[in-house]
C-alpha cells in the first residue's frame, strides 16, 4: 500500500509539468530604436517564469510588464512610418541552435501599439563571429525569412511554426506595423509595444511527456513485485 501512494504522488507531481514548452536563453539582445518603458529592454525578454508562465499555455505574466518605444510622432501618429528605417530586434542564442518557431505575446487589446506585422532572418554563428548583433550578415547561409501576422492579444502565447527547421544563432525581428488605424483596434501606434518574445527549444523532448511514462512503467513494476 506504501509503495502505490508514492507512486501516485510522483505521477500528480509530474503531471503538473507535463507538455510545458522548453524555451533557448537568449544571451544577447539589441534593438534600433528608443525604449521608453521603465522596465526597460529585458521587458521584452522575460523569459519562462517572469515573462509568461513556465507551465502550459504558457500565459504572459505581470501585465504591464512590456517592452515600448518612444513616440517621436507624438498622438497620433504612425510610429512604424514616422521612426526613420526599419524597426530591428536582434537575438542572440550564443551559438547555433535549432529554431521551428517564435512564441509571442502581445502588448495591448485597448490600444494600437501592439506589434501586428513582422518577419525574421537569420544568421549563423559562421557569419556573426560573435558579433552579428546589428550588422548584415543577415540571410547569407539561412535563406528563410518568413513572414507573420499577430492577433491584437494581450495575454495568450501565440506560436509562428516555419517551413522548416532552421540553424542559427541569431535571429532578426523586423517590426513591419502596428495596429495603427486597423479597424476596431483602438487609439495609438505612435509607439510599436511588445509583450514578450521566446523561442521554443522543440529538440529536447516534452519532458512530461517521458516522465508520465517512466514513471507508469515504474509504477507497473511496483504493482508486480507486489504480487
Ligand atoms: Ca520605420
Ligand atoms: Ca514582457
């Protein structure tokens, strides 16, 4: 009787953690434009914990807790047009990893700031040298650069699957717009806001997943040296 309560407490322990997404550190981040918020840049980049929940669906976490620029235009204006040049963010993983996806959480449901359209390019460890943050070495041996649309979501993780799986140490987000006059979205756009930004490590297995397993072989095992 002692050893099937430990075995089901171990499997109500693990359960708590099964299917939870496993996300890269980022090591290095740099962006081209002025930050306003008082947090200040690492409100961007949170991470599992503090920036959105470690545990499935992975929901944003202190909800002012954003990253934004300035607003050069004043109100209104159109941040995106009126800031001079792209709109860049770099990340930097310290080394190639393996990249299916970006997770992103959203800024606001009240006003246009939010970050709607973007895409990423990427380079790998071989062209940055350790120093790709911010210069254009940039779709040289990753061709991909795919493109996506964020929903006007303040809370939710919202996953972008590429085409395929990519090797790079660095990633490049280009902020194409905001919500500024988008129907129904509310005043703004004279800052571009971001809740979070994550990449999943989809290489590790869903660790939930095999320890729910393991340990229902373990608790076979004991059923039968009971017998
Ligand atoms: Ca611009
Ligand atoms: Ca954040």
């Amino acid at each position: 009787m002692k050893r099937l309560l430990i075995s089901t407490s171990l499997l109500a322990a693990s359960a708590c953690v099964a299917n939870a997404a496993v996300f890269y550190g980022i090591s290095a981040f740099a962006h081209n434009m002025v930050g306003d918020n008082p947090g200040g840049d690492p409100e961007m980049i949170g991470g599992p914990g503090v920036g959105f929940d470690a545990a499935e669906p992975h929901s944003k976490l202190g909800g002012g807790d954003n990253w934004y620029t300035n607003a050069p235009g004043g109100f209104p204006s159109d941040y995106i047009s009126v800031h001079d040049g792209p709109e860049y963010i770099w990340f930097d993983f310290g080394g190639d990893v393996s990249l299916s996806e970006i997770s992103y959480w959203g800024y606001a449901n009240t006003n246009s700031n939010g970050m709607r359209e973007f895409n990423l390019t990427f380079a790998a460890d071989s062209e940055g040298g350790g120093a790709a943050l911010g210069d254009e070495d940039y779709q040289t041996s990753v061709a991909l650069n795919p493109s996506f649309t964020a929903l006007q979501e303040d809370t939710l993780r919202q996953s972008f699957a590429f085409s395929e799986a990519v090797t790079a140490r660095y990633v490049r987000v280009e902020a194409v717009s905001t919500y500024f006059e988008q129907p129904g979205a509310g005043a703004g756009g004279d800052r571009l806001g971001i809740g979070e930004i994550a990449f999943e490590n989809s290489q590790i297995p869903e660790p939930g997943s095999l320890t729910l397993i393991g340990l229902a072989g373990a608790g076979l095992l004991l059923r039968r040296k009971r017998r």
